[in-house]
C-alpha cells in the first residue's frame, strides 16, 4: 500500500514546471539534490539562484518521521504550538526503548513493561493530532520508512540523524531537532543553509566479498568525519545504478557520519524493483513519468567537476572490503591489514561479539548474504567464536527472513535474534559483563563506534564491516581473519575456507507480514486528552526558557571539553534513554561523557563559587541557582553524531547560555540556536588555549549582534589579567529573533497568538 499517494502525486506534478524554473534562473543544468531543493522552495518557483553554502532558504518538506526517543521532546514542543492537527504527513516509531538481553520476544515485553507510560504518551498524542503511530516491535524508524514512505524526488526531514538512510530511494531526507520538526508540523517553513554539493562517481560493479557498506567506509577514511559538513553527497554512475535499493539506503545512511546534511541516488531499475516489491506501483508509475527529473542532468554526470563542488571516483570493481574503528567510524583499513594495525596500536585481536542488523543493514538482503556465510559454518560443522546477536530492521524483514529459513541458520549458530529494534546500536543492550570495563573487541555492522556507545564500557574497541563480514569474523572469533584468503578448522579438524557470499537483493518469494505493526491516527483527535502526571520521572511538560538577554556578563566556565565531544558525550543514550521525555531528569546526564581540558577526567570540573570539584550537571545547577550564567567550551566538530536536541536543551536548562568551539556538526549548532542560546566559533582557534579554568566571561557587544558581526568576549583570569577576543558566528536575521525571544518555539507562539488575535 501507498501511504500518501496524493501527497505524492502533488509533488510530482509541479516538478517539471518548477525544475525548468530553476534551470533558467541558474543557467545551467542541474544535479539530483539541486533539483529536489527547487522543487520544494517554501515560495514557489524560483526567482534566485542560490549560493552554496551561504545562503539559507526555506523548504516545504514533504513528511516528517520521528523516532520514540526524540518523538517524546519534539511532540511535547509541539503540543505547545496551539495547533489541532499536524500540517504535514507525521509519523512516530517506537525503536529506541527496547533493550536487547534476552531475545526478541521477552525484551518486547520488558519494554512494554518498563515504557508504557511513554508509549501510551506517544499513541494518544499521535491520535490527538493525527499522526501514524508504528508500534514497538514494528521495527527501526528508518527501514520502516524506507519499505513505507520513501519516494524518489521527495523531501523529509526526521528526529534522528540517520533519516539520511531514505536517500537510498531518491530522497533528499535530512536529520533534524525535534524544534525543526515542529516548525514543518505547525505549518511553517524550514530552514537550510543551501548546501554545498559533492558528486561521487562510482564506476565497476561490487562482487565477491566487497559490499555497499564498504563503499561508505571508504568514503568515511576520505572525507573524515567532518568532510561531508555543510554538503549533500551525490551518488552517481554506472555503480551506482548496480547497486540494490537497500544497498544504496546503507551508504546514505552512514552519510551521517562523515557529517553530510544528507546523501542521495537518481531514480533507476533497482529503486523501482523496491518500490513495487514493497507494494507501491503506484509511486513507481508515477516516478516513471518524471524519470528524467528524478536523477541528474546528463551533462552533470558526464562532467561533474563543473558542477560540483568536489568529486570523488570510486571503482567498485577494485573496492576492498573495510574495517573502521575502533572509537570513530572513519579510522578505515581493508581487510588483509588488519594484523600489523591492530598489533601495532594494541587492539584486542579476539573478538567477542558480532552483531548485525541497525538501520544500517538490517534488510533482507544484508540478513540473507550474512545467512550465506552462517550455513556455510553451519554445513561445514565450524563452531562460532564469538557470539551472536541480530536485529531485523522490520517486522516485515523478519517475518520473511524467518519464512524463508534465514533466522533459523544464525539460531543454529546459538545467536540470539534480539527485537526489531535498534538495540545494541544505540547503547540499548543489556551486555553481560561490560561493567567490568574490560578490554575487548566487537565487531558489527551499525554506523557509530563511539566510546561506550553499544555496552557503555569505554574499553570495547567496536569494528564497523558489512554484515557478511561481521558474519565471517565473528564465527573466525579473529578482528584479522580474511575470509579471502583465511581457512579455519572444523570440530573434524578438517580446514576449510569459506565461499563468497550470496544473496537476494528481494525475497524469491516476496515480502510477506501478518501484523507489521502501524496504527493509523483517529480521523477527529480533537476529543482526546493528554495527561501528564506531575510526579512522573518519564515525562515532564516543558516550561518555556526565558530570554538570555544582551548583558551577558560575569559568566562562568562549566567545562573546557578535550577533544571529540559528540552528541553521546554530551547527552548519553543507553540507560539515560528512559528519561527523555523529562528535561529536568535528563539534564542529570548533561556533559558527563565530556573531557574536562585541564585535568583530563570526565564529569569533574570546577566550581567557581566552592573552589570545589564535582560533576558538570551538579555545577551548572549550582551557577543556576546563583543567577549566574555558564559556558561551554569545545573543539572541533562539536556535536557530532546525533540529532538528539537534548544535548541543546540540557545546558540550556543548567543555565548555559553560549557554547563556543572550535568548529561545530550541523544539527547540533542548528539546535542550540533553536533553544535560544549562543553557538559561537572562536575566530582563531588559538584562543581555546587562552580560556581558564576559573575565568570569568563578558560579552561586551551582545547588544549589536547582528548577522556577519563578530561578537567580542572578554575574559577575565584570576590573576587579574584580560583578553578580549572575537567570536564567529552563522546566525540570521531570524535566528537573532529565536535568541532575543528566548526560543524558536516561544516565537511561534508568539506569532500564533498574534494571528489568532
């Protein structure tokens, strides 16, 4: 079934007209991404040609899909619009509170015990203002969407940084805070910098045991994980056309990881193959009709460094399989020379666990190539190493994989078929020993490999590889095993070497699913009441934050942090994830992951009122309680990872009122800008060295801000010395309003309020 059909069709039927709009006003042909933006400008056709990476414009996205964990921020945000009824097409997918322990069906019903609160809370909001609601067990948000929503030449934006994964069907589907997300369901326009464009080319075709995953594990050892900033990655070429739908999702999806505001592929056979083996003729007849519109133009492909910013070739048919990590997904090494890198910085060979599935490759065909190295263990009585844990992507994937037989051979392996979530991934795994914090060494085919992200043991170097090779090394139990050109030993004592793996790009037989686990929203919520209750330490209704004001003075330092600070570090998941619906309960776990600069230690820092140490929330709230406001200091890429906006609206509650670093990741500068506070680069990276541990801080000129204006901090040491340096910013005419009402969301209900008057 098609969701959104006319929705669909709408889109479709003014892109011709408004494409060639955009041509003629850019003078030139255009690529995939150029074409959807103009397609979906808040004002219509267009009358400028943009300037990359300047200027911001506004979209009309065409849906919005949330996951349960930044569902509940977003939604109780959004509660306070005063609107009746979402503007676009919402969802809400309950995939992030399920712990993985047991197996699929037990950890379902712990969830279900532990978070009915919250997703009772979500269901009833979701009917209130009709929005479809995906039930625990459905399934992780982004192959729901990519089997549901996802269509060629279309736009959405979602509460997680890896909707990116729906440009595997043609989308431009880009990560956001739950404060952009209320925007477009209060009917408003969204803003984006016009991104920067870069056109990766990818020529050969993928055999053997290289797999799309290798392709942006590749990518991610080139660009880093801040080369993508600011841009869309476009994919292209005669490889990109062989490759499957949900191989081409996978790339897109780890494009969040080189901090690409998202990564797209043309409309081709394998898209529309998905679409009709997902039940959607009816978007692929439709996308038929535009096809030429829905890729880019002839002339970009054929000379694409006249068009893009920067241009990458891949050939595919040379292309190693990949290791990256540990601690960073960018850190990338082929195959084959893994033994002199590992022995040489001191990584654990044996490997503990291997765990596939994420939003990242959980489809049928990631299941059914691992499948294929699993029987050949299975057939050849070769004994696992490691253990075993999958997460199907979707209630849809699973049934069919375990119709077919696929579930069955892991199971012969003694792997634990977790629930259609995100589990491990995320940190939600109830993992049998990680409090010992000891060394050791996993392997999976997530996207994140961040300290502590999957067990919380900041000593588990995690190895992200496709899920054939996942499979492969977890059954050697060796990180340098080569199933290339490796054997390993039987029970028989017999050697044997594996095959390379196979696959289906769709099930022989179809997708098939009894339950898959949507509710559609009430066609009238306007009768349902949303309670809250006053003592609950799962939800809290939010208070609006109170402007900063101009005479930002007498500000303390919270903490210097040392090096790579993202999201995870500054709001953990994992455990933390139950209080995301409460700001004041989450806030306890406000940058407590973070590297204090002068004494190297996490969640230990000074207070300037006590000359006393102890941990950052604990000295926010004290300086809050003072009337004092504090800041936060960073480095480069701050923010980095997901899109949670808790990592904004925590330190906006404890009292910060700026964050200032070296260089920031998108959606986290986006979001502390939404939540009302200074997001700042120092304008020579040199003075981060020249901030104290005690010094006190004045904005001198915060009364002047204004776009393209340095701001002027001056800092005041103990000893009695001073200096003044100067601060960057991005902010618009409009953001500058976000910042002097208090919030984006306390001037909509501000503008609400003046239009209903």
């Amino acid at each position: 079934m098609a969701f959104d059909i006319e929705m669909i069709k709408g889109v479709y039927s003014r892109m011709s007209e408004r494409v060639d709009a955009a041509k003629t006003v850019v003078g030139k042909p255009l690529t995939l991404a150029e074409k959807i933006l103009y397609n979906h400008l808040w004002d219509g056709k267009a009358k400028t040609a943009f300037v990359r990476g300047k200027d911001y414009v506004d979209f009309a996205p065409d849906r919005i899909a949330c996951q349960d964990a930044t569902a509940q921020m977003a939604l109780l945000q959004f509660m306070q619009a005063g609107k009746s009824k979402v503007a676009v097409p919402t969802t809400v997918h309950c995939d992030h509170l399920i712990q993985a322990k047991i197996g699929a069906d037990k950890d379902l019903q712990s969830a279900l015990n532990s978070s009915s609160e919250v997703f009772n809370f979500l269901a009833s909001v979701s009917n209130k203002y009709g929005i479809g609601f995906w039930k625990p067990g459905a399934g992780i948000i982004h192959q729901v969407v990519l089997e549901n929503y996802a269509f060629p030449g279309g736009m959405m934006i979602g509460t997680d940084s890896h909707t990116v994964n729906a440009g595997g069907l043609g989308m431009i589907a880009i990560g956001v805070g739950g404060a952009d997300a209320v925007d477009v369901m209060a009917g408003m326009a969204w803003e984006l910098k016009f991104p920067k464009l870069i056109g990766i080319k990818l020529t050969g075709k993928l055999s053997g045991w290289t797999a799309p995953k290798d392709v942006i594990l590749k990518v991610a050892g080139i660009l880093t994980v801040k080369g993508g900033t600011g841009a869309i990655v476009e994919y292209f070429g005669e490889g990109a056309k062989a490759l499957s739908a949900t191989g081409k999702g996978t790339i897109c999806n780890m494009g969040a990881e080189i901090g690409a505001t998202t990564s797209t592929f043309g409309y081709d056979e394998s898209i529309e193959r998905y679409l009709r083996a997902t039940d959607r003729d009816e978007v692929a007849d439709e996308a038929n009709k535009i096809a030429s519109y829905l890729t880019g133009d002839d002339e970009v492909y054929a000379n694409p460094e006249l068009y893009f910013d920067q241009v990458i070739e891949i050939n595919l048919s040379e292309l190693k399989p990949h290791l990256n990590g540990p601690f960073t997904p960018d850190l990338a090494t082929p195959v084959g020379e893994m033994t002199e890198k590992a022995t040489k910085n001191d990584w654990p060979l044996k490997v503990e666990w291997g765990l596939i599935g994420s939003c990242t490759n959980s489809s049928y065909e990631d299941l059914s190539r691992a499948a294929s190295v699993a029987k050949q263990a299975v057939d050849n009585k070769i004994v696992a190493k490691a253990e075993f844990g999958i997460n199907p992507g979707s209630e849809q994937v699973r049934f069919t994989a375990e119709r077919d037989g696929l579930l069955s051979i892991f199971e012969d392996l003694d792997a634990k078929i977790f629930t259609n979530a995100c589990g491990p991934c995320i940190g939600q795994w109830a993992r049998e020993g990680a409090d010992k914090q000891e060394k050791n060494t996993i392997i999976h085919s997530f996207n994140r490999n961040f300290s502590k992200r999957a067990d919380g043991n900041p000593n588990t170097h995690a190895f992200v590889a496709s899920p054939e090779m996942v499979a492969a090394i977890a059954i050697s139990g060796r990180l340098d095993f080569n199933p290339m050109t490796d054997s390993l030993i039987n029970k028989d004592g017999v050697e044997v070497k594996f095959t390379e793996p196979t696959g289906f790009e769709l099930p022989p037989n179809g997708f098939d699913v009894k339950d898959a686990g949507y509710v559609a929203p009430f066609k009238d919520g306007s009768g349902i009441e949303i309670v809250v209750k006053s003592d609950s330490e799962r939800l809290q209704l939010l208070t609006p934050f109170k402007p900063i004001g101009t005479n930002l003075k007498g500000a303390k330092l919270l903490i210097k942090a040392f090096g790579k600070c993202t999201t995870d570090h500054i709001s953990m998941a994992g455990p933390w994830l139950r209080f995301r619906g409460h700001l004041d309960n989450i806030s306890n776990n406000c940058l407590i992951g973070a590297v204090n600069a002068f004494n190297k230690e996490t969640n230990k820092v000074k207070n300037q009122l006590t000359n006393e140490y102890g941990a950052v929330p604990d000295t926010g709230r004290a300086y809050k309680a003072a009337g004092i406001y504090s800041i936060v200091v960073g480095d480069h890429n701050y923010g980095e990872g997901s899109s949670r906006e808790h990592a904004a609206m925590e330190p906006r509650h404890l009292g910060v009122a700026a964050v200032i670093v070296k260089s920031f990741a998108r959606i986290h500068e986006t979001n502390l800008k939404k939540q009302g506070m200074l997001g700042l680069t120092f304008a020579n990276e040199s003075d981060y060295d020249l901030i104290m541990e005690d010094d006190t801080l004045n904005f001198l000129d915060l009364d002047k801000f204004a776009p393209g204006k340095q701001l002027s901090l001056e800092l005041v040491h103990t000893n009695g010395s001073k200096n003044t340096i100067q601060l960057n910013h991005t902010y618009n005419e409009s953001q500058i309003e976000w910042f002097k009402e208090g919030s984006a969301l306390n001037l909509i209900k501000k503008e609400q309020a003046a239009q209903a008057k």
